[in-house]
C-alpha cells in the first residue's frame, strides 16, 4: 500500500519531531495526545521549529505554510482510522503503548503498519497486543528527529520481510539512514552508547570530575558532537531512568544500574530541557 497518511502518536519530544520530519517529507500527518493542551504545546514546538528554519533561510515561507497544512492534531484514536500508517512515540511505559496498540488495531485496517519508537521495550510485546503482529516493528528515531539522521528497525520473530521492506523504503524517504536490528533489549545504539552516560554520571556523582570537564573530554577526546550529560538532558533524564531501569531488570548485570543522583533528580522533578533543570541550568535560557 502506498503511504500518504501517517498517524504519530504522542508529540512530545519524538513524536513531535516524527510528525514534523513526516509533514517536511511530503506526507499528510495526524498527530495525537492525550489532551488539547498538550496538542497545542506539540503542535506550537513543531511551528517554532519551522518558523526558526525559515529565519535561517533553510525553508522558504511558502514551504513553511506547506508543511503546517500537512499537520492535524487529534485526541481520538478513531482518528488515525484513515492512516496508512501509525508510529506510536507515546511515553515509555509497556502497560501504555500496549492499550495503544490494541486501540490502534481496532481503529485502524487491517492491512496497515506500525511501528513503535520505545527506546528498550519489548516489541514483541507491544506487536501482540494487536492482531496484526507480522505488521508491527520497532522503529527508533533518535533525538532531535529533524537533525538526527538515524533509524533503527527492529523485527521480531513474528515481523514479516513485506513490513521491514515497506519500513525501509518509508524510512528513506524521509532521509534516514536505516539500520536493523532485532529485538533484544536497547537494540544497537543505546546497547552501545548507554554504557556511556551511566558511566558519565557515576563520575559526576563521585565528584571526580565537574560535569562541564566530563562533556569536554568526550566532546573533544571523542570528538562526540556533544558531551553525554547535556546529551542527557535532552533526551530527559526520567527516560533515560526508564531506559536504564528496564534494561538492569532485562540483563541483570550492574552494569546497567541507574545512578543514584538520577533517581534523585528524577525524583525532584529535574528532568533535564523539559523542565529547564538536569545537570545544568535551563531557566535563563
Ligand atoms: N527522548 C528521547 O531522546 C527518545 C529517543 C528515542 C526514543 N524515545 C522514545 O520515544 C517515546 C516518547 O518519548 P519522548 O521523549 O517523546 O517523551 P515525552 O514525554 O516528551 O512525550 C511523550 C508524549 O506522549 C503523550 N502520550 C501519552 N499517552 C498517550 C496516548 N495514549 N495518546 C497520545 N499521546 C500520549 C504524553 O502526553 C507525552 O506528551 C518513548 O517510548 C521513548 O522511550 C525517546
């Protein structure tokens, strides 16, 4: 089937960033949250974002006008029900995106696909919570969506070739560079690179080191674009805690135990950009 369509789910971080790659890339966009004041703050981040991109003489005017008429936000799943696709970047939690999918399936034609942009959850599970499993696959974006040229697929042992391929062509065209991997957990990337921050913040929090010489060392030792603790806070420190919390209890190797000052960060309500503190300081800015 030929995608026009896409239906995002959640626009906060990524799925505002998926809907606005999606509408840049020529589709017609529906993009859902829980309420209107959160579609309405999605929605304004998207606008800011082109109207920046306008400023720096990236996008013209008329291009800009173009990719907001190709955006609709909704608050019902019914909504999604004319998608030839859906990608879920709703919040990280596998109770959620498994009420999602189920809700997804039942809204949605059977013939359609979906991904999942879960960051270490299982997607075999979130796919069997729909009667379409051989049409559900992982698909990670990494943050900024619009920047960041990388999309992980992830199959599972009930995905068929038919979806990889169609996912593959589909994540192309929006100019990513698509690798796969299968469903294990953090996939190829964060597998990698979230030894990293941990590591990164266990350093911070024994005080060997203040955070702005950690993220130099990395960004000029490494050559990392940006160091791993501003990199934190922007991903959001209460993902990353979920990220890493879910991975200790998959691999079951201290390795991946969370630090004990991002449990207390999260736990103050330090969550990095999002809330204008992490390990920096936003609130000025
Ligand atoms: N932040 C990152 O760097 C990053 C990178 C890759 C993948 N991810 C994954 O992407 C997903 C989203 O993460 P995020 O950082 O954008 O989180 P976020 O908190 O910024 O956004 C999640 C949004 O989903 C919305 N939501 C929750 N339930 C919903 C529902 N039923 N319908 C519609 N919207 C709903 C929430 O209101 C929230 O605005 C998670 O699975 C996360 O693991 C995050």
């Amino acid at each position: 089937m030929a995608i026009k369509k896409v239906g995002v789910v959640g626009c906060g971080i990524m799925g505002g960033g998926i809907a606005q790659v999606c509408a840049q890339s020529g589709y017609q966009v529906t993009v859902s949250e829980i309420n209107d004041e959160l579609l309405n703050k999605g929605l304004k981040v998207i606008r800011g974002n082109l109207a920046k991109s306008v400023e720096k003489g990236k996008l013209s005017k008329e291009e800009e006008a173009a990719i907001v008429g190709r955006l609709k936000g909704i608050t019902k799943v019914e909504d999604f029900a004319d998608c030839d696709m859906v990608i879920e970047a709703a919040t990280e939690n596998m109770n959620l995106k498994k009420k999602i999918f189920a809700d997804l399936d039942r809204v949605c034609p059977p013939g359609i696909i979906m991904g999942t942009n879960t960051s270490c959850l299982s997607v075999t599970d979130v796919a069997m919570a729909t009667k379409r499993p051989d049409k559900v696959l992982g698909m990670h974006f990494f943050n900024p969506v619009p920047l960041m040229k990388l999309l992980e697929l992830v199959t599972t042992i009930v995905s068929s070739q038919e979806t990889l391929e169609t996912m593959k062509a589909f994540g192309k065209s929006l100019g990513k560079v698509v690798v796969v991997a299968k469903d294990t957990p953090a996939f190829i990337a964060n597998r990698i690179g979230v030894p990293m921050f941990i590591e990164a913040m266990k350093v911070y929090e024994a005080g060997l080191a203040t955070k702005e010489d950690i993220d130099n060392a990395m960004v000029y030792g490494f050559n990392h674009p940006m160091g791993p603790l501003a990199l934190a806070d922007l991903v959001g420190l209460d993902t990353l805690l979920y990220v890493y919390e879910s991975m200790y209890a998959d691999f079951k190797d201290p390795k991946w135990a969370p630090p004990l000052l991002l449990k207390k960060m999260v736990a103050a309500g330090h969550l990095g950009r999002k809330t204008g503190k992490g390990f920096y300081d936003y609130t000025g800015k």
